[in-house]
C-alpha cells in the first residue's frame, strides 16, 4: 500500500531546493522559513547563460555544489549545526538501493530529478530541466510507486521507472546524475547573528566582485547586451520560446519565489533584521522588493513577447528596464555591504 512516510508533513514551497531542505528539517524537528534557507545559504545572485546549442538562460540563484564551492545545501547546515552530504552515483542499481534502505529506515530523502520526466508536471515532451529537487517521502514494495512532495502540496504518486529515468537522465545543462542528500540533525542549532551576516557578506561579494561578466550585477548588463542580439541569432519560434523560458525563470511560476528570488531574499532580509539586531536590513529588504516588483514587470514583457506575432519588438523594452534594476541592484548591494561589512 502506498503511504506517506509516518511523521512526515507535505507544506507548498516557493523554491525546489529550499523547499526540500524544510521539508527535511521540518520532519526533523526544526522549523525554519524557505526564506531563511536560501539566505543562510548564499543562495541569491545572477547569471546570464548561453551555451552553445542550448536556449540562453537567466538565473537568480547562486552558490551551486561544485569544486571550491559547497553548495546550498551544505553551506545551510553549516550555518544550522546540520551535517549535510551530497551523493552521485553513475549506477542506478546503487541509486536505487540506497533510495530503499533511507526509506525502510524511515526517513525521506531529498534527490535531483529532471522535471520533464516526472509525469505529474506534464511538461513538453522536449523539456527538459534536470536541477530540480523534490523529496521522496513514501514507497510501496509491491506497486512500485513512490511518493513524491514537490512545490505544491499534493504527494503525487511516481513508478519507480519513472523516477529511475527522471534521477538518471542526461539531457544538459544539468544531468541530475542519481543526486541525492544525506542529513544528520543530532546537533542542529539557530544560526547566529555572525553567520547571517556572513552570508549577506558571501552574497554582496557574488554580486559586486563576479568572477566573471555573465554573473552578479555585471551579468545583469551582460544580459541587457546579448539579449538584443538574439534575433540575428534564433528563428521566431525559438525566440518566441527562449522568452518563455525566461519568463518562466523569472517569475513564481518557476520556482524562484516571484521576481527572480528577490521576493525571497527581502523576506530573509527581515528575518535577518531581528536576529542581528540591524533594523537596516529591513529598510534594504524593502528596496529589495520593489526590485523584484521590477524584474516582474520584466517577466510580464516577456510572457507578452512569446505571445506576440514579432517577439523581437518587446525586447527594447524588457532589456531597458533591466538597465534601470541593475542600477538598483548595484545600489542596494554597495549598501548591504556597508551594513555587515565587506
């Protein structure tokens, strides 16, 4: 029979990737806000993508596992008192067995899949978005189903050879390669005032110092200079579907909390304030928002191009008031770094 996980709570989430890590620290015991995770992980920045075959793409968050940088996940419980380890494995076989023997023991695990394989979303056949994060909260030995608890709060039933196919896909940028976490909360703690202010401080750098000119503010104008270059570089309809895509990058729809995870980030910002005793914080939190109210009016130009019979005639538009948010984003980074320190 398949059931959900005993204790285990399904809650709507904005992010995949915070979404997950509350629902694991919630089944462990520690209430935490989405907006607080993706703080205390570093989590927020920008960056401007376009790689050879692929759509161009637009990114809001920062700090992704690679070599000389931890990750998210393990930055937060680091800052949290929780031991967090990340997983890869080539064999699907080993995904599998160590899938079961987390779930016999009780207890959900949280994995990389590729959305277009995970059937509940019924998304095009042809997209494919493999650096999406859910949380496998339940198993029936017999059917060969599982659930799973993405952002919404419904746990939807899976095969398990479609869940094999979504955790082993390699379709690119982001093959999921059977990713999964491990989590030991035996010595969680609150984060201190010293460690929110580290990662503010790990955040302003991202934006003001990039390593390079696709990312932070810089990458915002990098954006604004390739974007108009798009139409001597697509077809229409490809243009009309890469403003789809960054619409959906942009907006709630896509995970990112509404305007490009700065809604998120100003919440956080609040939180932030009465932990550290910085009223400022929330004063920058404010700006932070109607910041995102902007790059939701950009969004909203985009869903308009791919909707429009010339989607090339939007983009003027769209990339001129992304020249107005990076002067704004400059702006509110220089002052938060003034305030925590750089």
């Amino acid at each position: 029979m398949l059931q959900t996980l005993e204790g285990f709570q399904s809650f709507e989430t904005q992010h995949c990737v915070t979404g997950s890590l509350r629902h694991i620290y919630e089944f462990h015991g520690y209430p935490i806000s989405e907006e607080m995770l993706l703080g205390l992980g570093s989590g927020v920045g920008f960056l401007y993508w376009h790689q050879k075959g692929m759509d161009p793409f637009y990114g809001g968050r920062a700090n992704f596992e690679r070599p000389g940088e931890e990750g998210l996940e393990k930055t937060v419980g680091r800052r949290t008192g929780v031991r967090v380890e990340s997983h890869r494995t080539g064999s699907a076989a080993r995904a599998e067995k160590e899938l079961l023997g987390m779930l016999t023991a009780g207890e959900p695990v949280m994995i990389m899949a590729d959305m277009g394989f995970l059937p509940y979303l019924e998304l095009p056949e042809d997209y494919h978005f493999g650096a999406h994060s859910v949380v496998v909260a339940g198993y029936d030995p017999e059917s060969r189903y599982v659930l799973i608890t993405d952002r919404d709060a419904e746990l939807h039933p899976v095969s398990w050879e479609d869940l094999a196919k979504a955790r082993g896909s390699k379709h690119k940028p982001f093959p999921p390669q059977h990713q999964w976490f491990s989590f030991d909360l035996s010595e969680k703690r609150p984060p201190t005032a010293e460690e929110i202010r580290q990662a503010i401080r790990d955040v302003t750098k991202g934006m003001l110092e990039p390593p390079i000119s696709n990312f932070g503010v810089k990458g915002i104008r990098t954006a604004v200079k390739r974007t108009l270059k798009w139409p001597q570089q697509m077809d229409k309809e490809r243009l009309r579907w890469t403003c789809f895509n960054i619409f959906i990058f942009i907006d709630y729809a896509g995970g990112t909390g509404g305007g490009i995870f700065r809604y998120m980030y100003a919440r956080f910002l609040q939180e932030a304030a009465d932990i550290t005793g910085e009223s400022s914080l929330a004063d920058i939190g404010e700006q932070m928002h109607t910041i995102g109210d902007q790059w939701q009016e950009v969004a909203e130009i985009f869903r308009q191009a791919h909707e429009a019979p010339d989607p090339a005639a939007l983009l003027p538009d769209a990339t001129s008031r992304m020249k107005v948010i990076a002067d704004q984003e400059q702006a509110a980074w220089e002052e938060l770094t003034q305030v925590v320190g750089g």
